[in-house]
C-alpha cells in the first residue's frame, strides 16, 4: 500500500537523546523558556487550535500577509468559517474578553503550535511553534521595561551569540496618523514605481510600506520621513532608556524603520535578529496593542506582548545539556529476571535530580554503552547474572579519565546515587 507523507512544511519532532538533533534541541528549549515565564510570576492561558476567522481578519488586519495568503480557514461542516490559529495574541485577547475578565491586569504565556499557509524554507514552515507572553492592563511604561528583560533573561539563559534586540515606537493614534500622512504624500509621486502588494499596503496600511522587500521600493524609502520625527519626546525617551539599561546585557539597537506584521500594533514595538539565520532572521518580535480588545469587543485595555518561534529559536542553541546528571541503567540479565527493574525504582525515589535512562532493550554491552555515551550518561549502572547471584552493581565511570568501574553492593549503589 501506498505510504501517507506528513503535509508540507508540517515536521515531526521526535526525541532520540541526540542534543544535536534539533526536535531535541526543541523540547528542551520549551522546557527552559517556560521556566523563565514562571520565574516571572506569568500564569498559562491555553486557547483552542480553530478559532471564527473573523477574530483574526479583525485583529491581523485585511492588508496583513497573515490574513490576505497564510491563513488556513475553511467551512466546517455547518458552513462556519474557521481558521486555524496564526498567532496567540488575538485568541488570548478573545477568551479574555469572553471570560469577562478584560477589566483588570493579566500576565500571561503560552505556548502552542499555529499555522500559516507561508511557502516553506528553512526556518519558515506551515506549522510552527510559538512561546509567548502577554501582559494586559498596564500603559506604557514598565511593562516595555519588563518585556525588553524577559527577552534578554531568555537570550542570556541560553547564552546566544550574534543577536540582537531592534526597538522601535510607532507613535500613538495622533502621531501615527501624522507620519502616515507625510508618508503618502512622500510616495504619491512614486506610485508608477510601486509593484501591487506595496500600493496595497499603502492605501490600507502605510506603515506596512516601510516592511517592503522590494529592492525599488526600498531605494525609494531610503529618503522618505522617519517616524523619528513624528514620535512624541515621551516616545523617544522610551526608547533611548530602554537601549541603555540594556545594552550592556543585550544588543538593543534603536531601528526607525522596524514595522510589524500586524495590524494591531501602536506604539513600542520590537524584534529579536540572529545574523546566524539567514533570510528568517527574526526569532522573536512583539509590541504594544493598545487597541485590539476594544476591537474584538472587549473593554479597553492596554496591553503589550511578544512571541518567540520556538523553531528559529531552538536551531540558535548551541549547547541544551542540563544541569541534572544522566545515568544509564543497564540489564544484562535476561527480560524476565525482574529484581533490576525493583532497583532501578528505589534509585529513582532516593534521587530525584537524576534522570535514570533505563534501556528496555536487548543487546550487547557495547551497544548498550554506545547508547549510554550518546545521552551524555555520566555513569553507567550495570546488573548482569553474576551482579544478581552476589547481591551487587557495577558503576561504569563513563565521564572519568583515571576510574574506570567498580563492583559495589547494592547498599554501596544506594549511597553512591544519593550522593550524585
Ligand atoms: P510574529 O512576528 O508574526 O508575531 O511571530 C513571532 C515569531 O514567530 C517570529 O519572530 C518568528 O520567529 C516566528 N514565526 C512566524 N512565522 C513563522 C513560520 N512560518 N515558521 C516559523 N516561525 C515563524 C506574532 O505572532 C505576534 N502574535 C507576537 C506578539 C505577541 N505580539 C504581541 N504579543
């Protein structure tokens, strides 16, 4: 029969024990970033996979990518149209207001996979993952601090090299509207030189002309207005704050031409770049949306977030060994001999900081061993026949130049692993 292959630019992640392999390098990854979210007192909110698309054509905007060419939507079977979620932000908004609880402070997180009808290349795919926060209830001002730190906590856990931080403020309604409009004028006399999707932008969106990837386009902005003019001094001194707490911890750079994707952003906006990841370079972007609740029928409620693509992320870790220690348990006795299971059960209970690898599988020394160095195991605990007959163990130092092993009994192996 013919074989059914996974849809395109979906993956499988699957752990092997390699740290090289990036699912590994993933699931681990997620592990440590929901460690930094908890460290910052954030609390879960998890939302459905399908959502009404008319949630995300009102929040994204109907000139963003998102909604005009990646949104996966379709009618069910009760002719509704429903979309498969491309982003967090708008669900978590929507179960807010739904649960009415859009009138006091959230900080919240998340992490879960979205979609996007995108065309696949490395570190773009039609699945992916995101972690994200989102703190709501708060104006400007300490949160834009408290997010700029959680990024650079994040980066600084994983010990990221060639990254930076772009910061940007797209001003408030008042502000933004005034640079739209010089915007315009400034493009009007070039409209016969824009391609369609930039004439789109304009007329809907001008900001979203400034994201242009066209070569035209962007020799002809390199003269246009800069937001930088048009900010309040507020803003500006926002931003100025924001780069010099920082940059001795991570690379904020002030970048006046940063826009988001999306349309529900005003005000302070970032991204996260790696130089090491290509045309894909941007792991992580955020901002303020002061408006979007209001928009989906909420109260109104200030609020700011950002969300890491786990995927991106993951392929910039170099090293994802963890502090607690590995140790492989092996039998060589036969399936059905079951003391060896009962041992490996009371070293698991004295210890709980050591992960117990115990293979389950038939096979040589060698290759059991070959397994255990693959896992990154520091020490190897052998039972073969001879060790059940005499009550003992044999510790393999695996990590350990001038020890080799040791018989011990198994009272020994008891104090020996509690002490690990
Ligand atoms: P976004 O910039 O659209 O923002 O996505 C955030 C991150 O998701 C990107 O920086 C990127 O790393 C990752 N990402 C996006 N598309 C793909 C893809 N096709 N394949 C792999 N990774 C991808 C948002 O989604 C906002 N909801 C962030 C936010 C939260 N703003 C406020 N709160």
């Amino acid at each position: 029969m013919d074989k059914i292959h996974s849809l395109t630019g979906m993956l499988d992640h699957y752990d092997d024990g390699d740290i090289e392999n990036i699912s590994v390098k993933i699931f681990e990854t997620e592990k440590r970033i929901k460690k930094v979210f908890t460290n910052y007192k954030y609390s879960e909110i998890r939302t459905p996979a399908l959502e009404d698309t008319n949630l995300f054509v009102r929040s994204a905007g109907d000139a963003s990518d998102i909604v005009n060419k990646e949104i996966y939507s379709f009618n069910d079977r009760n002719e509704k149209n429903i979309a498969l979620r491309p982003e967090g932000t708008a669900s978590a908004i929507r179960a807010i207001i739904e649960k009415k609880l859009d009138q006091t402070n959230h900080k919240l997180w998340y992490l879960g996979p979205m979609w996007r009808y995108e065309r696949p290349q490395k570190g773009r795919y039609r699945q992916f993952y995101q972690a994200g926060v989102e703190i709501l209830g708060y104006e400007e001002g300490a949160p834009e601090y408290e997010i700029i730190s959680m990024v650079c906590s994040i980066i600084e856990e994983f010990k990221l090299k060639n990254c930076s931080i772009k910061i940007n403020h797209l001003g408030d309604k008042e502000s933004k509207k005034l640079f739209c409009d010089a915007l315009i004028e400034y493009l009007e006399p070039f409209k016969d030189n824009l391609d369609e999707k930039d004439l789109t932008r304009l007329s809907k969106n001008p900001l979203r002309v400034l994201d242009s990837k066209n070569k035209e386009t962007q020799s002809i902005l390199e003269n246009a207005p800069s937001i930088r003019d048009f900010i309040k001094p507020s803003a500006l001194s926002l931003l100025e704050n924001i780069q010099n707490e920082y940059k001795d911890i991570c690379n904020v750079e002030i970048d006046f031409t940063l826009v988001r994707g999306l349309d529900y952003y005003s005000g302070f906006v970032f991204e996260a770049i790696s130089s090491e990841l290509g045309a894909q370079d941007s792991f992580l972007g955020g901002g303020r949306y002061d408006h979007l609740s209001a928009k989906l029928g909420g109260k109104s409620l200030p609020s700011i977030g950002m969300a890491i693509g786990v995927e991106r992320f993951a392929s910039l870790v170099k090293d994802i060994t963890t502090s607690n220690k590995v140790v492989s348990f092996l039998t060589l006795t036969s399936n059905l001999e079951s003391k060896p299971y009962k041992i490996a059960h009371q070293l698991r209970s004295m210890n709980s900081n050591i992960i117990l690898d115990l293979q389950l599988s038939d096979g040589s020394l060698k290759s059991k061993l070959r397994k255990a160095n693959k896992n990154n195991s520091e020490y190897a605990i052998i039972i073969g026949e001879e060790e059940l007959r005499d009550g003992t163990a044999v510790i393999k130092f695996l990590n350990d130049e001038l020890k080799d092993q040791e018989t011990v009994s198994i009272k020994e192996l008891f104090s020996f692993y509690t002490s690990l």
